[in-house]
C-alpha cells in the first residue's frame, strides 16, 4: 500500500510542474493515467507504491516540449524522489518506467520489463485512445499549427523513433502511425479489454470524418 502522504506530496508536485501544460498533457491527463493504474492494477498483483509514483511522473517533463531531451522527466522525477527520502529501490524502479513507457513509434525494443510498467503504460496508452484520444491529438495538433488532414500526405506506420519525435504530419495521420496500434500493444488484460471498446469508438469517428470531409450523407 503506498504512503498517503507521499502521494498527496506527489500530486501537488506534478500538479505544479505542469500548471501551464498543453492541454493534452497537463495535470488531467495524469489524473486520467493515475485513475486508469489503480484500476488496472488491483487485478495484477503488484506493488502499488512503484505503480502510483510511475503514473504520477510518468510525464513530469516530456522531451517533445524540452526540445527532445528524454533526460529532464528522469532527472526532475529523481531529484523529487531523494528528496522525499523515497527508497532507491523505488526509486530505480519509477524511472526506468519513465524511461520506458513512451511509444516511440512502436518499433523500439523495451530495454526494461516489469508488472508496474506493463500497469502504467497501458495506463497512459488508453488514455490517448477513445474519446479522449480523439480531443487530444486535435488538441496537439492545433498547439503545433498542424493541418487536421490532407489526403495528399499518407500516413507511415514503419517509422523509425527519429522519424516519429520529427514528424509534422496532418493529425489524422496520426491515428494510423500510433493510435491505432495502440490495442494490439496492450499488456494486461484489463488494459486489453478496455482497449477493445476505446478502438472501436476511434473507428466509428473516422468514419464519420471522412464522410463528413467527402460531402457525404
């Protein structure tokens, strides 16, 4: 059982750090990520205290606003961590998810595994899918000035991870180069069997765009 107190100390960090985040990566998507853990995680036996801190900063610092330095979220979140006297085991195990959780194009090799990491990332990835999927990529795709679609430019599902951080692509593209990836990627079952309904919302919305977007009934 993790330390209350750690976690409310936590939540006030991460609700500081990220006062003045995009919209789709602000505080409510750690919410969102922290909600989606506790449920995953009481059906997979695990340590609560490496999953509640992992989902918590998880995103303290993500190198796509820290001009693609994947170090700052590691660093901030341990020198949080040695400061609240968190023990090093705990704290080893939280970055290397932070190190870890990211998509990345879906073609990097996972260089660390673990049950709390499979809880968290499936944790973050469902809340990139569904509904809310849906408003945040349009919500980074307005912050970054992206078209929402141009037919003239495919999308690529092979990218490699310095393609992917570069890309500029039209967001509905993204959909096809992430997204919908995202179900088949699941770890745990629970994960899995939210995906499912997540996935199929996403499909119904593209429809409906594209008829919309052809003029069509």
């Amino acid at each position: 059982m993790a330390n209350p107190e750690l976690i409310n100390k936590t939540i006030a960090f991460v609700k500081k750090e990220l006062e003045n985040a995009e919209g789709g990566h602000d505080w409510f998507h750690i919410e969102r990520v922290y909600k989606n853990a506790l449920l995953i995680a009481k059906s997979e036996g695990c340590d609560t205290t490496v999953v509640e801190l992992g989902a918590l900063l998880h995103d303290i610092a993500d190198s796509k606003f820290h001009d693609g330095d994947e170090t700052v979220g590691p660093r901030t979140a341990r020198a949080f961590l040695e400061n609240e006297n968190v023990p090093e085991e705990i704290i080893s195990h939280v970055i290397s998810i932070i190190e870890n959780i990211s998509f990345k194009g879906g073609n990097t090799v996972k260089q660390f595994r673990s049950k709390e990491l499979n809880i968290v990332q499936d944790a973050d990835r469902l809340d990139a899918i569904g509904a809310v999927g849906v408003a945040r990529t349009f919500n980074y795709g307005g912050f970054k000035n992206r078209s929402m679609y141009n037919p003239e430019i495919a999308p690529k599902t092979d990218m490699t991870k310095e393609e992917y951080k570069n890309s500029e692509a039209p967001t509905i593209n993204h959909f096809y180069e992430k997204l919908l990836l995202l179900k088949d990627k699941m770890n745990t079952e629970t994960g899995k069997q939210i995906a499912q309904q997540r996935h199929h919302f996403m499909e119904i919305f593209l429809g409906q765009f594209y008829a919309e977007w052809n003029g069509e009934r």
